[in-house]
C-alpha cells in the first residue's frame, strides 16, 4: 500500500466531507489505497439488535391503527 498523504484543508467543512468519507470506506470495494475493516459481524450483530428491538416494541398483539382513530392530523405530514 502507498503512503497515505493527508492534504492541507481551508475550511472544517473539508476537512468533516473526508473524514465522513473514510468513514464509509469498508462499504467501498477494496483496492489496496483504503483502510480496510472487517465490520461484517459487528454490522450484523447491530441488524439483530434493531430487529429485536422492533420486535419487542411491536410485538404480534400490537392493535392495528386505522384512520379514524387519528384524533389530530400532523398538519406536516407529506406523504
């Protein structure tokens, strides 16, 4: 792998857009210039987590909502 050269930034906007950038560089394909992490079994372990917990606040006998039960209408609401 070569070596990595950070570039002067003239604002913190540029310097947050690379950052960000690198955040999502294990989504990118590898090729041999990006960090690389092996993220899968964590990322998986999240999926599992939020699924069990949308589960758990929506279970099987949550009541269906249907529209005239709606007592005000979210005046910001666009579908």
């Amino acid at each position: 792998m070569s070596k990595i050269e950070l570039p002067e930034f003239k604002s913190y906007e540029g310097e947050a857009a690379l950052w960000d950038n690198l955040d999502t560089g294990n989504f990118m394909k590898d090729d041999g210039e990006w960090f690389h992490f092996d993220l899968d079994d964590e990322r998986e372990a999240w999926f599992r987590f939020a699924a069990e917990q949308f589960q758990a606040a929506y279970g099987e006998n949550e009541p269906e909502y249907t529209l005239d039960m709606i007592r005000e209408l979210n005046p910001e609401y666009k579908p």
